[in-house]
C-alpha cells in the first residue's frame, strides 16, 4: 500500500554521528545497497571503501556495484514501472503524500545527514546543513507539483477532439556527482518520483553514504519496493551499464563534460532522452561602478565556496582595468579570512577537497601556472593541526593574467583557484566572457541597471546573476548554454524532462 512505512527497512540505523568531531571519524561499517526494495550486497561480493577527505581516514565500505547488480536493479525498476504501482495505477494525491513525508523525514535526520555529508565529502557543516534543507524542500516542492501536472486540448475543428496528456517517461537512470551528493541526487529523484518514474540511482564513487539514506527514508515514507533503487560503484562498472539497457528509458546525468558526451553518444544508440549538468568556465564580471564590498565578498565565495567544487563557479573574475588592482587587492584581504580546516569544525569556512586525486588534480594546475604566464597573487595555507595532515586540502589561491591564454583561464579546475582577467570595456567584457566552450553560469557586478540589463540579455549562459552570485533556488530553473548541457533541471522545468507527451485524438463522429 502507497504510504505505509516498512522500518524494518532501515539499513543505516545507528550511524553514529551525534558523536562525530572533528577530531576524529565515527566508522559507519560495512553498508549494503538498496535494490528491489532489498538491502543487498554486489552479486560478486566486491567492495569498495569511502573515506573521511579531511584525515584521509577510511569511514566504512559500500558494495561495488557492477553490470550484474545492475541489471538487477533495471529489471526491478522495470517491472515496478510495467506494473504501475507508482505511475499509472496511482492518485497522483498519494504519490504527493508519500513525497512530502520523504521532506518531513530528510528533516527530521537533517543533523545526522548533514554530518555524514560532511565525513563523505568535506564541505563545512553549515553548508551541509543548507544543502540537507533544500533536499527536504526540493522533496516538498516536487510533492506539490505530483498533482498539477496537466495537459492540454489544442482545438481541432468541430469533428473531433484532442487530448495531449502527460506521462511519466517511464524508468530513469540518475547519475550523479561528488559535490553537493544528496542535493544533486534530490534534484533528480524528487521531479522524476513526482512524474510518476521508477528509478535507479547511481551516486558517485566518492560519495555514496547520503544515497543510501535517502533509499531508507524512500522506503520509510511509503515509495513502493523498487520504484527507488541505489547502486552503489564506479563509473563505467555501476554507470555504464545503464546507457546502453534498453529497458532504461532516460537517463540524467550531472557530471563532467567528458563523460557528459560519452554519454550522449552511447545513448544515441537507443534514442534514450537524456538530460545532461556538465562543468563551467564561468566569468564573474565586475564594473568599475559595482557595488562595494558585496562584489568583493561575493566575487570570492563565487569562487572559494565549497572549495571551488561548484560547476558554476565564477573562477574566471573579470575586472574593468580602472578598479583592478585596488579590487584584487581587497579580494587578497577577503580570502586571508578564510579558515581550512574539518568541515565538522563550526569555526572553520573551507574544508578539503573531496578526495587525493582531486587534490592531486588541482595541484597541477597550481604548479603549472606561473610557466603558463600567470601571476601568483595570493596563496593561502593548509590547516598545521597534525590530525588533519593525511587530508586533501587545497588552499585557496588568486593568480592574475593578462589574458584568457593560460590553462588556469580556460579549463575548469573544479577547486579554489581563482583567475583575474583585466577588461576595458563592455564589448570586451562580453567578449572575454563568451570566449569558452561552456555556457552554465555568469555573474554581473554593477550598479548601472541599464548595463545589468544589456549585459544579462547578450551572455550566452543559462544562469545570469546579477549582484549576486551562485543561489540556485529549487523554484527556479538551471542548465547550460553550449557545452555546460543539455536539458534544464529544477522548478517546473525538471518535470518535462520525466514526462512524455501523448496526443489523443477522439473522432466525434463528424
Ligand atoms: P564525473 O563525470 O567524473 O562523474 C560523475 C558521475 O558519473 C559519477 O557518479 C561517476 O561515477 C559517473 N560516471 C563516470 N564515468 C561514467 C560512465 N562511463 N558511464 C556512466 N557514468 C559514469 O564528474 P565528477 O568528477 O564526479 O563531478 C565533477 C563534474 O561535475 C564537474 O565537471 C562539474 O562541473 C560537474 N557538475 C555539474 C553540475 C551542473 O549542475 N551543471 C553540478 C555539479 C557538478
């Protein structure tokens, strides 16, 4: 029955972060995947480990899902979607109720989950806390939207009758990544269960742990047994699989723009519908005329927020050449402020990078630097407490350049470096800003509304911000230009990319 709660389901029970410091790393032991409305291990018993990124300590281990587990997991999808228990068969009203009770759950664990988002990931505890209440708010909105998906009855003459209904597309393979692990799952979950889609769920391999309380709670709230499945793994064993299992009918995927066109080029093979969230490159523009100090303070979180792993950071910071060097002397002031350090740390405002070849990767970049023609401005420092001395911290770093021919200026690093880029005008600002293959994010820092205006409209970016930087509300809508996307998630939009259009057509006789 839709909405009965099963707790006997619980697989997470006693996860043990009330007690969690930042000192040292609760073990969550070893967990098992959610398949079919079970709690299972890999069919070939493998494991993998996932680990605390601010000691390097190992947390617990997850199965290593593969092509076996999951095939398991598409048939169970399947057949939960063929069967209707979740889609066609359901009041729409019940769905949404099973969908508000997962947001009063996520609630209700915020603390717990936002703790063990910290151990799998990095990030500080009050950003995680942000990011548990918009899943529980992103749960509740998509509930809202279960009942108010309409059609519409285009006129056809006075001979018949047209009905364009809208479907769920039917099962969906989620893929997602390490950054903001429970949000970017929760943006996908969330409309596709509204639709009236079975899923599977694919978290990244260095963040598994908040998918797997998000099956639990799942299970809890009333989703029917397998209309929600986990599989845990890496990517072309847990991921892979899914692109090319005609019985997956969509897949979403938020992640790299290498693996993004993989994807797209697999899927091509079976027509599958495919929503792609892929990396940026995004310039932060600021006019002599911006407001001060928030471009200041905002241009810096644009890029040293959550350790720069956002896929719309604003690392590329443009600057009109008038103000530039007085504003990147006050944006050195403002990053001095930072303080690296465990996420679990309440005092501390940046944590490490999720894991070593993240660090290793972002590092290169920094090396590389100076010979490549930029200027090191501003380097900040690892955290000296020995406890913290196997983590993966990147400081946060500000190089300066004349232009946008250093790789630092041109690829996304995906960590906390900042670039400077000086601009004379309007018309170069725009140019520089339009001068790479992505087109997720911009931000636009002036007082003049007029320049605001025109400046929004010409960015060839799906997210224009003005005066402010990186707010993505759950109401609103997000996606790339170019190469940062294809399709567009969250608000009304998210839901056409789980629905179907069906014309029928009625012949009244005539
Ligand atoms: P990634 O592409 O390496 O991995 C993302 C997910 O894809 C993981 O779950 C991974 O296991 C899986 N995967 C890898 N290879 C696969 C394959 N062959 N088949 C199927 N699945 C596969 O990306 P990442 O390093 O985890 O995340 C960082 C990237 O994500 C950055 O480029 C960032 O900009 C992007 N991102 C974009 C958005 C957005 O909304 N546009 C949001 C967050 C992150």
């Amino acid at each position: 029955m839709i909405g009965a709660a099963d707790p006997v389901r619980r697989n997470n029970y006693g996860l043990g972060m009330d007690n969690a410091t930042s000192r040292d790393t609760p073990g969550i032991g070893h967990r098992q995947m959610f398949i079919g409305g079970s709690w299972v291990d890999a069919l070939d018993g493998g494991r993998f480990v996932t680990v605390n990124p601010a000691t390097g300590a190992e947390i617990g281990s997850v199965p290593r899902g593969r092509a076996a587990d999951v095939d398991r997991a598409v048939a169970a999808a399947r057949n939960a979607f063929d069967s209707g228990r979740w889609g066609q068969s359901v009041a729409e009203r019940d769905r949404a109720r099973v969908l508000f009770r997962m947001a009063d759950l996520v609630r209700e664990r915020r603390d717990d989950l936002a703790r063990l988002e910290v151990l799998d990931c990095g990030k500080p505890i009050g950003d995680a806390e942000a990011d548990i209440d918009e899943v529980a708010f992103m749960f509740e909105y998509y509930a809202g939207w279960a009942t108010k998906i309409m059609g519409d009855i285009p006129p056809v003459g006075p001979d018949a009758m047209s009905l364009v209904v809208k479907e769920p597309v039917g099962v969906c393979g989620l893929i997602v990544p390490w950054n903001y692990p429970m949000l970017m799952a929760a943006q996908k979950v969330a409309p596709a269960l509204a639709a009236g889609c079975t899923v599977v769920l694919k978290p990244a391999e260095q963040t598994p742990l908040s998918a797997l309380v998000m099956a639990e709670i799942a299970a809890e709230a009333g989703v029917p047994d397998a209309v929600f499945n986990v599989v845990t793994g890496v990517g072309v064993e847990a991921g892979e699989p899914m692109l090319t299992d005609p019985r997956v009918d969509k897949i979403s995927f938020t992640g790299s723009l290498a693996v993004g066109r993989h994807i797209q080029r697999t899927c091509a093979d079976d027509l599958k519908r495919v929503t792609l969230e892929l990396g940026g490159k995004s310039p932060n523009i600021v006019f002599a005329d911006a407001p001060m100090p928030e471009a200041v303070s905002g241009s810096c979180l644009g890029v040293f927020g959550n350790q720069g792993e956002v896929c719309s950071a604003g690392s590329r910071v443009l600057v009109q050449r008038s103000i530039h060097d007085e504003f990147v002397a006050a944006m050195v002031a403002e990053t001095e402020a930072i303080r690296l350090g465990s996420g679990l740390d309440r005092s501390v405002t940046m944590g490490p990078l999720v894991s070593a070849a993240q660090m290793e990767r972002v590092n290169g970049f920094i090396d590389s630097a100076p010979a490549d023609g930029a200027r090191l401005v501003h380097a900040g420092r690892r955290p000296d407490d020995p406890v913290l001395a196997g983590g993966f911290f990147v400081p946060p770093m500000i190089f300066a350049v004349d232009d946008q021919r250093p790789r630092i200026a041109r690829e996304e690093i995906f960590g906390p470096v900042m670039t400077v880029i000086p601009f004379d005008d309007e018309a170069e600002a725009i140019r520089l800003a339009h001068d790479t293959e992505y087109g997720l994010a911009a931000a636009i820092w002036t007082t003049d509304i007029s320049r605001a205006m025109r400046t929004a409209r010409a960015l060839r970016a799906g997210v224009v911000w003005v005066n402010d930087s990186q707010p993505a509300p759950s109401e609103a809508m997000w996606g790339g230009y170019k190469q940062s996307g294809v399709g567009r998630e969250l608000g009304p939009y998210a839901l056409d990319a789980y629905l179907e259009s069906k014309q029928i057509y009625i012949n009244l006789g005539g």
